[in-house]
C-alpha cells in the first residue's frame, strides 16, 4: 500500500475528504518527524513505538577496492511494533507474495545416444 491507497482507505473509513484525509496524514507525519528530530520518542499503543538511536562507528570495506575504512556513527530511526499490530502480522496467512512467486523451471535434457 503507498501513500494514495492509504488516504483513500481513510477517507473512505472515517467519511472525509481525500483532502482533508490528506492534509490530517501530512500533518501526522510532520509531528511524527519534528518530535524524533527533537531526540524523543514517538509511541502509539497497539501500533508501536519510533525511537532513535545512535548507531556506533564501525570498520567497513569498500567493495570495489577493498580498503578498509571507517563507517560513521550516525543517528538512525528504529520501529518496535506494538502487540496488536504483531499479532495482526502474525495472524495474516500468505498472499499475493508467496503466489507471485514462479516456481523454477527445470530443463529436462534428453541423454539418449543418436
């Protein structure tokens, strides 16, 4: 689901415009983003917690000449999800991702001698 889909499934559900849907998501998000920039913990129950956290400098290898560098510690967003919606994922059986998936064709040779 993107971002379209998603505001037409609330604007469906809660009887509103797809711009006010619009507008109220955008606005959710912007208050989501300044309160994690500000260092805080975003923490919705039964959806789940945004935190973040400070990730430790590392050695590290660029792969095209194999030099060993050193990565940065860098801040990086983290999801924890809450107990409802691991249960909801926990109880979804296997869709569209496990049928779209083509099963290998295998190339039967013909071995006979001519």
């Amino acid at each position: 689901m993107n971002k379209t889909e998603l505001i037409e499934a609330i604007a469906t559900r809660s009887n509103t415009t797809k711009a006010q849907t619009t507008a109220m998501l955008n606005g959710l998000l912007e208050v989501i983003q300044e309160t994690m920039a500000s260092g805080s913990d975003v923490q919705l129950v039964g959806f789940g917690t945004f935190s973040v956290t400070e990730r430790a400098s590392r050695e590290g290898r660029n792969p095209a000449t194999g030099v060993t560098m050193t990565i940065p510690a860098k801040k990086v967003v983290k999801f924890k999800p809450g107990k409802a919606l691991s249960d909801a994922a926990a109880s979804v059986k296997k869709t569209n991702a496990a049928k779209s998936a083509k099963p290998k064709q295998t190339e039967k040779r013909n071995n006979t001698i001519r």
